[in-house]
C-alpha cells in the first residue's frame, strides 16, 4: 500500500497532511538526472544545474529541477508546473532556454505519479492519483522546501493544463501565504472536454482501489508504435510533438500511460472545486488565462467564465491552437512568448 494511503488507513485527515511544520527535506541526487537526451532536442537541451528529491509530507520523493539564471542579478524566479503525463525535462529543450535568456531561474518539480516522482501503483504506467489533496501537499512542500528559500524574487508561475489547475486550487487555498507573485495559465484544466459523459460512466463505476486503479475506457500504456501526428490533439507541430516519445525512449524511468478510473474521478471532483461559488474569487495574485482556440481536451468555454471570476486576471485566446500552446508551431509560441513577456515585464521587471 503506498505511504499516502496507509496514513490515511490510520487516519490521517487532510489537514495533518497539509502542515508542514518544518522545511521537508530536500537533497541533490543522480538519480534524478535522466539518463540520457534524446537527439532531437540536444542542439537546444539545457541541463539543470542542480537535479534532486524532495519529501513529500507523507514520505514520498518528489523529483524537482533548478535552472540558475544566466545572468549575474537574477531577473526573478519561474516555477513550472507541467501537465498531466508530463516531466521536466520535455520543457528543458526549448521552453526553458527562452526562460533563462529573459534572465529567470526556473523551479520545477515532477508531479507525483509522473516523471522521476514516486509513483502510486506498482505499475508505473498508470496514470493515478488517490486524490488532489495530494498533489496540493506536494506542491506545498516543493514550495517550502525548495522554491521559497533560495528563489530569487519575484516568483511567476509558468503552467500548462493540470499545472494551472493546481495553481488555481493553491491560490484560492492559501490566498496571502504563498511565495507565488504571479501566474500564466496555459491552457488551465477547469473542465474536461466531454465532461459529463465521463461523469455518467463514472457513476456506474464503483469507488473501490480494485475498480480506480484499473485503466480508463480507451486508456492504456503507452506505446511508440502507433502514435500517428495526423488527427492528434496536442500540437501542430510534428516535430515537438514527438519529443514525448523521444524522452520515453532515453529514458524509460520517464514513460507514462493513460488516466485510470480513479485519477478521472479525482479530476472531476476537484473541477468541481474550482466551480464552487466563491472558490476563485480568493486567488487574487495576477494571472494571464491562455486559451487554446482548438483545443480537444479542455473545454475552453469554462476559461470565459474562470477569467471573469478571478479578481486580478487577463484572458486571450489563440483560435489556432490546440491544447500544448508552448509546444505549438513558431508563429504561435512566437505570440505566446510576446504575450508573457508583456505580462512579465509588469510583474517581473528586467533589472539593469
């Protein structure tokens, strides 16, 4: 049984998981490093400069990455929070570099159950998570183990899809206690494309582990044969959209399947924490909200409604991207890094 489910097994309710009443520990690793770089992005990889584990609340490893700035006085700090499925080092070939080149440190950490970070089922392909209480612990405890005490300030949130959901629930939770000056939502998971019949399926599904930790309907491990770029729903482009696959085939650690039953049913009802009346209207940090015009997995209609609710918050639409906006062809992210770079210049200054 994982470490999470035996505390709560014992009786470890969310708020004892939530205090953290010391740093959590965190100490540098090779084994965090991955073990080789994928050919296709090598001429623009950039390395952390540090690799490492942090521990979660509950025990649990958590793999996170520190970039240093390029520049002698850091412009401020950048926290990535990548989406589901996803790992640091997809973003350490072209997205990152753009980061350190505008004179930023970059903070970014595996979500668990993905990347280098402890999984929660001994099959590592299945994409699951107990509950998204879990993955707020875990962010609280990168934040206060590694982020808030080295960072340089300001510190700008950099998400895409899962990532911006947890930035929402992390703002609207913590409201002032957080080290978090600003955020960029990319393409924010607020609700699920084809949502309700996924919720219909769910409701027939018991909530029992043997059932939540099966794969969903159309789910499974993931395969590098077979992945056809024609009619997929991610990105325009060809070439970034095989860098997934690329990194799963250097490093094996990284590879990663479809949802299971259960990560699907904890997805849902944390979506409907972010719909609660009142929820967003705590997470009063500015944010820039980036909808993706053809996204296939979001349902970019719930942004309108998310843009209006949040206090300090900007909202554009790209009408020719699909879900991966950073990942997308160059005329798109050339937008993409025009607008966070207007959105930077306010709330994290270059320094001369």
């Amino acid at each position: 049984m994982p470490r999470l489910e035996q505390g709560m097994a014992q009786g470890a309710g969310v708020a004892s998981l939530m205090e953290i009443d010391e740093p959590p520990l965190a100490f540098s690793a090779s084994g965090a490093r991955p073990v080789a770089v994928p050919a296709a992005v090598q001429s623009t990889y950039v390395a952390a400069d540090r690799y490492g584990f942090v521990t979660a609340v509950d025990g649990a490893t958590l793999r996170f990455g520190v970039w240093h700035a390029r520049q002698p006085v850091a412009r401020g700090s950048i926290l990535l929070l990548t989406g589901r499925g996803e790992f640091i080092d997809k973003y350490a070939g072209e997205v990152i570099p753009e980061l350190l080149a505008r004179g930023f440190a970059v903070y970014a950490m595996d979500w668990r159950g993905q990347g280098l970070s402890e999984r929660q089922l001994e099959d590592r392909q299945k994409g699951h998570i107990d509950r998204y209480d879990t993955y707020l612990c875990d962010l609280k405890a990168f934040l206060a183990g590694v982020v808030a005490p080295e960072a340089p300030r300001p510190i700008v949130a950099l998400t895409h899809s899962m990532g911006g959901h947890m930035l929402l629930r992390h703002l609207a939770e913590q409201a002032g206690d957080t080290p978090i000056a600003a955020g960029i939502l990319g393409a924010p998971m607020t609700c699920l494309r084809h949502e309700a019949i996924i919720a219909t399926i769910l409701v027939l599904l018991p909530p029992v582990a043997a059932v939540d930790q099966r794969y969903f309907y159309g789910s499974a491990p993931f395969r590098l044969i077979g992945r056809e770029f024609t009619g997929n729903k991610v990105t325009h482009d060809e070439r970034r959209y095989r860098f997934t696959e690329a990194w799963f085939d250097a490093d094996s650690r990284l590879a990663l399947g479809g949802p299971t039953v259960g990560w699907l049913r904890q997805t849902l009802r944390s979506n409907k924490v972010l719909a609660e009346p009142g929820y967003l209207e705590r997470a009063r940090t500015p944010l820039l909200l980036l909808t993706a015009g053809q996204d296939l997995l979001i349902d970019g209609r719930t942004h309108v409604t998310a843009s209006t609710r949040l206090p300090n918050c900007r909202h554009i639409v790209y009408a020719d991207a699909r879900h991966e906006i950073m990942m997308e062809i160059d005329p798109i992210r050339a937008r993409f890094f025009a607008d966070i770079d207007a959105f930077l210049a306010r709330h994290a200054p270059a320094r001369s």
